[in-house]
C-alpha cells in the first residue's frame, strides 16, 4: 500500500527517462507524449541548453531569501517584462499560487484606489485556476468544492461567450474580471476574439481589472507567446505557469505599472517563489522559446494537427463530435468515454493524452513536436479509433 494521499487515480506506469517528444518506461517501452505533464514539458525531455543551466546553477547558490537581491529573478523578470503587456512580476512555483497573486493584486489595486469594496470577480463556467481554497472558488466546479465547506466568497460565475450576460452581473462592488483565453482542464474550449475584446471593455467602463489565466495556455503553446496576442487587446494582470519552468517548478503574475504599484512590501511574498536555481532553468527556458523561429514552429505544427485532427473527425464522424482548441493546446470531445479512451491509447498504442472536461481528449505535445511526431500520434488515436469500433461491433453482436 502506498504511503502517498490516495489524491490521484494513478497508472501503474513509471517513466525512467525522456528525450525529444518520448518517454520511456522502466521495462524501455517508449511512449509518444502529447501529455508533456499536462502542458509543462514545453521543451521535451533532454534540452541540453537547459540541462547545462541546470548543472550550472546547482553548483551555485540554489535558494536564497526574497529578502535579497536574486540575479537570476531579475533577468528573468526584465525579460517576460520586455517580451509582453507587463511592467512588474512576482514569481511563484505554481499555477495556482500565481492566480492567487493575481487575484489579491486585484483586489489590492481597487483598496489602495479607496475602493474596498470592489473585491467580486466575475469568472466562467468550465475554468480551471488551481486547488488551493482561494482558486477552487475561483473555478467553481461543484466536483472541485465538494467536501471543502462553504467555499470563499467574491466569485460570481456565468458561462463564456455572453457579454450583455457579464455586463448583467456588474456591481458597485465587482473588481475584475478572471478568464482562461483558451479553457483547458474545462474542455479546450478557446474564447473568441470578440468576447475577450468585449470583456477588455467592461473592464475599462467600469474600471474592472482584467485578469488572464495563462497558466495552461501561455508561453508559446497557441503559436503566439502569449494567447492574448492574438486578440489585440491586453489584460492587466495574467497568470503563467507550466511551461515556463519547462518542468521545474515555477510560476509568475504579470501586471501593468499601476495596477503592481499597491503591491507593497508586506501585501504579498513566497519563501521559495523565484529563487535562484528555478529561475535559471527559466532563463534557459526562455532562451529557447524566444529564440528565432521557435514561436513560428509552434504556430506551424499548430496549424498541421489541426488539419490532421480534422481528417480524423471525417473518417471516423460517429467518434468525433467537434474539434477544439488552439495551436498545441488541442482537443476533440469524443463519444467514448474520454478517461476510458485515454488508457486504452497508453496501455493500447503507447500515447500519452490527457482527459478534459465534456469529454475532450485533450493533445499537449511538447513545443518541439514535429509533423512527423503529430502523423504518428493521430495515426496512434486513429488506430484506438478502429480498434474501439470493432470492440463494440464484436460486443453488440454477442
């Protein structure tokens, strides 16, 4: 009997090593991954630039307190900085913990303004934002708040796609509005340009923060750097996680000047958020999505397993129900059972997938994938597909 909290449904399976887009069992099977740990692995397995950082940076010093100066966090911090909408980050180790950030900056922001009421955010149906008390409340999945108490107040939530809907639920006392651009826990789901521009501005009118949740969805993995690229608009506050550590444990908030500005000292911290070992592994990171032409791969194998996932919706259109997603954040809702589906491909044709929420087999190849990686895994699910088929033909017949 395991020692660990019965908290997951675990596959007996055990991974030893990775490289590229593969991992491989303890027994030396290989295993194609469109998992990358549900988005992390941004990089694969076995980058050597940031293995070398990595090697570097344990030769040094690995932790020191926020109450110093941390090299490594600063350049880090510039950066993400220079590359996006934000003027200030506070760094965490989890997705989780950089929504809360988000969160209190919000509602920090409004106080110091000599609004304190203004603590409510509107949030969607379908989200995801993380396990702590705060960020369960945020999501509002019943499933996610059962057994936990009354969950915490300040969250209204509604479905996404309605904006005379949000507006609807604007009081005196909302301070912002918290949305994933592309649902992925939830269903894949991504929002449209014209919802997130409508959202960018009830915010504005009603002096609202606009707070994204970038956690599944950022650093590269739409084909842009961030997903609120592709709209035109900014947020002021964005969350990130995953795959800017590429596997070690980092997240960061990103805000505009006027909106970090109340964030002063005492209103937050985190003992091991942006230390230096994890932030050199993010710089390494951030070498290579920033490098020239990453990005542009990612938009470019994007667009190919979109294609791929649409043939496959036609050859086999009692299986496939819709397609989803955006770039290397994919998904198609099915009709058999998803989690059922999921292992058949592990244990089946040795794919690595992950379950969402509405049935949706959800694909999160590393960043690195190519189109002969994505031709095989669809190969892989067409092939569970007809195997799927003849089991039940074989089961209706019996």
């Amino acid at each position: 009997m395991s020692a660990l909290y019965g908290t997951y449904a675990r596959s007996a399976l055990a991974f030893e090593r990775g490289e590229g887009v593969r991992l491989f069992a303890q027994d030396g099977r290989p295993y194609l991954d469109f998992h990358s740990g549900i988005a992390v692995n941004s990089l694969g397995y076995g980058d050597k630039h940031v293995i070398g950082a990595l090697q570097a940076a344990a030769e040094k010093v690995w932790h020191t307190s926020n109450v110093f100066t941390i090299p490594e966090q600063e350049k880090l911090g510039q950066r993400l900085v220079d590359a996006t909408f934000a003027d200030s980050v506070f760094f965490t180790n989890s997705g989780a913990e950089a929504v809360e950030c988000a969160i209190k900056t919000a509602r920090h922001y409004q106080f110091a303004k000599g609004q304190p009421e203004k603590v409510e955010i509107i949030a969607f149906t379908g989200s995801f934002h993380g396990r702590t008390l705060g960020t369960i409340a945020a999501g509002g999945n019943p499933s996610y708040l059962e057994g936990f108490g009354p969950a915490l107040p300040g969250f209204k939530h509604l479905a996404p796609g309605d904006l005379a809907a949000v507006e609807a639920l604007i009081t005196p006392q909302t301070c912002g509005i918290l949305i994933e651009p592309v649902q992925g826990e939830g269903g894949v789901t991504a929002m449209s340009t014209e919802f997130l521009r409508g959202l960018r501005a009830l915010c504005d009118q009603h002096d609202m923060v606009l707070i994204f949740d970038e956690v599944q969805c950022g650093y590269g993995r739409t084909g842009k750097f961030f997903a609120y690229e592709w709209t035109g608009i900014v947020p002021d506050v964005m969350a990130v996680a995953k795959g800017i550590g590429g596997g070690f444990p980092l997240g960061a908030c990103l805000a505009k000047g006027e909106v970090a500005k109340s964030m002063v000292p005492g209103t937050h911290g985190s003992t091991y958020g942006g230390n230096p070992l994890a932030c050199a592994v993010g710089n390494a990171v951030l070498d290579r999505i920033l490098s020239p032409g990453f990005i542009d791969h990612v938009e470019k194998m994007g667009q190919r397993l979109a294609w791929h996932l649409q043939q496959l919706q036609q050859r086999f259109p009692t299986l496939v129900v819709e397609q989803r997603g955006k770039g290397l954040i994919a998904g198609i809702k099915i009709t058999p059972p998803v989690r059922d589906f999921v292992a058949r491909l592990r244990d089946n044709h040795q794919l690595l997938a992950v379950a969402a929420g509405d049935n949706v087999l959800r694909l999160l190849p590393p960043l690195v994938v190519t189109e002969a990686d994505i031709e095989e895994a669809v190969g892989k699910i067409a092939d569970a597909f007809a195997a799927y088929e003849k089991d039940a033909a074989a089961s209706a017949t019996a």
